[in-house]
C-alpha cells in the first residue's frame, strides 16, 4: 500500500462534503495538506480540525473558473518550497438542471468544463512533470456516474471530458510509480448531490481516497467510492487492485 504519510497531498474543494471527510481521513493517516476552496476563509474549520488531528497544513484559495487565479493558486504552493506528491481534484460545480433541456444555454457547457474539466488537468499538468521525476506520485480526479440526463448536460458532458483526458494521459503513466485514476463518489448528500441523493456524504470514504493509495503500478481506473463502502483502508486497497483494472 502506497505510504502517503508525511507526503504533502493538495485537496481541491476541502471546505464541505467529500473534499472535508478526504481532509480529515488523510490527516489521521498522516498526510500534510494543502486546503484548498474559493476563499480562505471558507477552510478556517477544516484547516483547525486536520491539525488537531495531528497534520501539518495549510490553506489556499482560488476560483476554479478563474484560470488565472489557478495559476496563482499553484505558484503560490511552489513558492513555499512543499514537495506535493498527491492530489485529489475533488472540487466540481453542477450549474444547473435545465428541465427544458433543449433550451440549454452555452453557459452551462463554458461554466461546467471550466471548473470541472480545465481546472483539474490544469494542476495536473503543473504537478506530474515533479513526480516522473521524482519517480513517485499519486493523482486522483473525482468524476461522476452520471448518464442518461440531458438535464444537466454541461455537468456530465464535463465529468466525461475529465474521464477521457485522465485516462489517455494514464496510457502515459501505465507501468510507473506515478499512478493517474478516477474516483466517483456517488450520488451523495452534499451541497452538489442535493438532500434527495440516496448516500450519505460518510459512505464515499474510503473509496473516494483509495486510488491514492494503491501500489499496484496500474493507471486509468475508475473507482466507484460505493464499492468500498464500510471496508477499512486497507480492505479497500486489496478489492481495488484485486478488482479494478486499468483500461489499457
């Protein structure tokens, strides 16, 4: 099992729902991290609670759809000299349920592949070049289940977009140290999920995270957090890489 701990791991949407219940499991394994939501002001509480519980931390801020603010947002982590080895691209935006569909508006495709799709590849780029060449490295790219729902077009067509990139760049990546997946928590009850989703934010964990600690050398997977649901970490990794292979 891959050993994250004392490795500087930065969770993107760590203030509320997946990314807070991500936060404060890494931290009881030992990770430090990097917090970060649109204001820093909106991680005050979880950034308390990781380092009561023993991690290192700190916070960082950027609106997602703002690619100039994500590039102060990753300069400004270099410029504390942190070596980041893991990532989990959690935060996303569902931008609306258009219940006429066929009037969905350009905005929602603009708006949604901005922060759902740019955004995470966007970070990923800034980081893999450190991990080849470190030898080492874990990138996790939270995605969805969703399908069947012109509804939410600019949402799913996002979340397909970021499966294709994932998994292409992961043919890169196969065979390395340096591991690129998909997890997908399921239809939970968080801000995005919304009060009729039947899952509870707590059944996502550990699945939500176990794609950063497989050590099987396998890229390209997709992780449905529901699987795991109840099982330790460690449960968890073996069903992973016993069951879940890469696409290649």
């Amino acid at each position: 099992m891959y050993d994250i701990s004392g490795k500087w791991t930065l969770i993107t949407g760590a203030s509320r729902g997946i990314g807070y219940l991500a936060a404060r499991f890494l931290a009881q394994r030992g990770a430090k991290l990097i917090l970060h939501s649109r204001t820093l002001a909106h991680t005050q509480r979880v950034l308390g609670e990781v380092k009561a519980l023993g991690a290192e931390a700190f916070a960082v801020e950027a609106e997602l759809s703002d690619l100039d603010a994500v590039q102060r947002m990753l300069r400004g982590i270099d410029a504390r000299g942190v070596q980041v080895d893991a990532v989990l691209n959690n935060a996303g935006v569902q931008v609306a349920y258009r219940t006429d569909y066929l009037s969905t508006p350009a905005e929602d495709y603009t708006a949604s592949f901005s922060i759902n799709t740019i955004a995470p590849m966007m970070i990923c780029y800034h980081f893999l070049p450190g991990m080849i060449a470190r030898g080492s490295g874990r990138i996790l790219n939270v995605t969805s289940g969703i399908r069947l729902d012109p509804q939410q077009a600019g949402y799913s067509a996002s979340k397909a977009a970021l499966d294709k990139v994932t998994i292409d760049l992961g043919s890169k990546l196969q065979g390395t140290d340096v591991t690129i997946n998909l997890t997908d928590p399921g239809w939970c009850r968080t801000d995005l999920g919304g009060p009729a989703a039947p899952n509870a934010p707590e059944s996502a964990v550990p699945g939500i995270v176990v794609g950063l600690f497989v050590d099987d050398k396998k890229s390209g997977r997709y992780l449905g957090a529901q699987h795991f649901t109840g099982m330790t970490l460690e449960a968890a990794v073996r069903k992973a890489e016993a069951e879940f292979d890469s696409p290649y």
